[in-house]
C-alpha cells in the first residue's frame, strides 16, 4: 500500500534534468546528454533540492503507522535491517543490495543501492505489515537473553502477512563501522538447515502417500544399519507409530518409512515438495519484491544416505523460513498456503499445498504428538503445535522451533544459532511472542 503524496515534483526534476542537458550539450546532443546530465545531477544535491517541496520526502510505516524510516528520523535496531540506509555500505554485506533484485519497497522508486535513502524525495510513504511493536518485543527479549545470533518470523496463518521478522545481531542507525558480521542481514529472508522441523514436511509426504501410515510401526535402538550408512538417533528407545515418532523425533523411524514408502515413490515425492515450494537446487524468491533464498533438498529416492538424511533435515536440506511459515499455515488451514507479504495489501493469493485431506489428518497427528510429547510447562498455554529441531553447524548446534498459536492465526519459524553460549529455547522466545500477543 503507497499513498502518493507529491506527484509535481517529478515534473519539477524532469524539466531540471532536461535543463542541464541541454546547457552541458546543445539542442543536439540532448540526448547523448541527458545520460549525463542525470549522472551530473548528484543525489547529495538533489535531497537538498527535493527536501525543500512541501510533501516531497518518503517514509516508511509499519501496519499501525508507526514511522520506522524518515528523513528526519533514521530507524529503530530492531527493523533496521529491513528499511536501514544502505549508502556507503560494503555491497555485499547487507540483505537489501544482497538480496533484492527488484525491490522491497516499490519496484520504481526502491534502489537496492541506497536502501531507504532512495525514498528521500519521492514523496510517498510505504506500509509495511510489520507490527513493530511485537517485532520490538521480541528483538529485546533476544537481546536481554544474551542471544547474539538468530531470527524470529511470526507470519499471519490466514494472511501471510509479515507481523516480525527480528534477526540477531541487530544494527542501531548511527554508522555501519565495527558492527558484528551479520548485522545487516536480516536472517529470516536466508535458507537454514531445519533439523526436525523438517519433520512436518515429511510427515506431509508419509500421510499422502503411505495408506497404512496410521498403522506402521517401527522399533529405534538407536541405530539403523544399512550399506549406504547408518542413521542414528538420540532420542527415546522403543516402538514407535508416526504420532510418537513425530513427537519424540525419531530418526529410525522416519529414516526407514523414507526407505520403504518415499524412495519408490520419490516422483510425486517431488511433486509434492515442488507445490511446497523446494526445489532440487537452491533458487530465489520473492517476497513482494525482496530477492530472499528458497528451499531445497537433494533427496532423489536412491536410497543412499545422503537422500535419506536430507528428509530428516539433515545433510544438503535448505529450507527458507518463509516457506516453513507457508507449511505450517497449510497444515493448520486445510492445505492452503497464503502467499508471504511484506507490504501491506488487501490482497492475498493462495495456493493449495497440500490436500484438505492430508492437511487435517496431519495436523491432528501433530497435536497428539505436541500434546503427549512437549511439556507443557516448557511450552506457553497458547502454543497451539510446535515442532524443534537441531542442527549441526561449525559453529555450533542451532536450535529450531517451528509452530502455531491458533489464538491469533500466527505461525512462526524461530532460530537461536549460539544456543551453546546463550542456552536460550527458541519455546522462550515464541512464549515471550505469546504473552505480547496476549495483551493486544
């Protein structure tokens, strides 16, 4: 949603362009000239110059109007990695010009290369569907727990309107120098390794195409021995059926149910996670126009290790917590998927993920398995289902969490990567969400 708030001064700038031209070529050279002319006309100058129209300088606002970005006020730490100015810093190190192709504010007056500072003089002011209140709320939180490196994207189920997007470490608006690697990034639009949480995408891919998965049972001694190489587990010993499986995170289980149901099978394996949105090379997506990394996983139904364990949310598997966003809120609606916003719209398309079918059978399954499986004094009341996950990392293990709280139609997918340092549960961080939300 742009409201258009000053339409003449692009006259005003044209004629001045036009003028230059012509004073710097002659009348025949206009339009050799003009490339430099416009490139004569300094953005330094031309700010000065628009500031002065009455209505002539952009802002952003989040969905209530809160200002994030104006020329008089440079942004908040919390969504500056969303809307910051990106003048004068390293191309390569900032989420807009790494990521953005076209743009994340407006396609014709967004410039990935000088970020908010391109809105200066445009007269318009930009809506995001960021509630920069709960994004606040959980950027401080992070930060009062010590959490020095993760992202927490809280989504509308029925919407797919962003409501946060908070991602550690932050970036205050007063200079770029000495800020810590990552700052400004903002991790929610980066693919990471799920872990279990890719759990709920197999389970999607088990219900659909297993008739008996109600049914099949598989015994974990915590080892599974085959040629192509063992999976493992940790967690609890026993019999387990897809309910406790999905609770306890068992990767026998699942690793032998990949065997046997989805390596036979593995073209609509593939069908079904193309219309979930992976692909078997890493590709881009957009996001009303922010450029952001999309899922991907190399299972091929070889049934080598490789395959296998990228099911279980291991190994080459990249998933885009945006895409997670989208499968939970297919699960939990009926197998449809709103498409993700950032911009504020009256509009949303959807897509049918999943069967209703399948998408009511597995949500049931999963709240069994959240229920039975998640303590619930570690888990906020209005935690509707949830799903963890591990990863291994050079740095670290990263702790997942991927959910829904059905009282206010949110999903969220929440990383906290220095889990070893701050030893901070991502359920912390959705309950602190929680008790936000409550009070709204």
């Amino acid at each position: 949603m742009i409201r258009k708030t000053n339409q003449k001064k692009w006259i005003i700038l044209a004629a001045a362009i036009l003028l230059e031209a012509i004073l710097i070529t002659g009348t025949g050279r206009l339009f050799a000239g003009a490339g430099e002319a416009v490139e004569s006309l300094s953005t330094e100058a031309y700010m000065e110059w628009a500031g002065d129209i009455p209505g002539s300088t952009g802002e952003i606002v989040d969905t209530n109007g809160e200002v994030l970005w104006s020329r008089e006020f440079r942004g908040y730490g919390d969504t500056y990695s969303l809307v910051g100015e990106l003048k004068d810093v390293p191309y390569a190190e900032n989420t807009a010009a790494l990521l953005m192709e076209g743009s994340l504010l407006h396609p014709e007056q967004y410039r990935a290369a000088e970020g908010a500072d391109s809105l200066e003089g445009t007269g318009e002011t930009v809506v995001l569907t960021i509630d920069r209140g709960l994004n606040e709320d959980i950027y401080q939180y992070m930060k009062d727990r010590q959490i020095r490196s993760g992202s927490a994207l809280f989504m509308e189920a029925g919407t797919g309107k962003i409501r946060a997007a908070v991602s550690l470490p932050g970036a205050v608006p007063d200079g770029v120098e000495g800020l810590p690697e990552g700052a400004l990034l903002n991790k929610n639009f980066l693919s990471v390794t799920p872990g279990s949480t890719m759990k709920i995408v197999t389970t999607l891919l088990l219900n659909e195409l297993d008739e008996d998965l109600a049914h099949e049972k598989v015994r974990c001694d915590g080892r599974y021995e085959r040629p192509a190489g063992d999976i493992t587990c940790i967690t609890q010993r026993g019999v387990h059926d897809i309910e406790s499986a999905m609770g306890v995170s068992c990767n026998i289980y699942y690793g032998e149910q990949i065997l046997q149901v989805l390596d036979p099978q593995a073209d609509k394996s593939w069908e079904m996670l193309e219309n979930m949105g992976f692909s078997r090379e890493p590709e881009a997506k957009d996001v009303d126009g922010l450029i952001c990394q999309g899922s991907s996983t190399d299972f091929d139904g070889s049934g080598s290790f490789s395959s296998t364990w990228s099911l279980i949310g291991q190994g080459q598997t990249q998933v885009s917590p945006v895409d997670m966003c989208r499968i939970v809120s297919a699960v939990v609606h009926d197998g449809r998927a709103p498409e993700a916003h950032l911009l504020e719209t009256d509009k949303t398309a959807y897509t049918q993920m999943v069967s209703q079918e399948n998408a009511g059978e597995v949500c049931q399954i999963w709240q069994n398995a959240y229920r039975a499986y998640y303590p619930a004094e570690e888990y906020h009341r209005d935690i509707t289902v949830a799903k963890t996950g591990s990863a291994e990392h050079q740095d670290g293990v990263h702790k997942l969490l991927a959910g829904y709280i059905e009282s206010s139609d949110m999903v969220f997918f929440i990383e906290v990567a220095d889990y070893e340092t701050s030893m901070v549960d991502p359920a912390e961080v959705a309950g602190e969400a929680c008790r936000y939300l409550e009070q709204k």
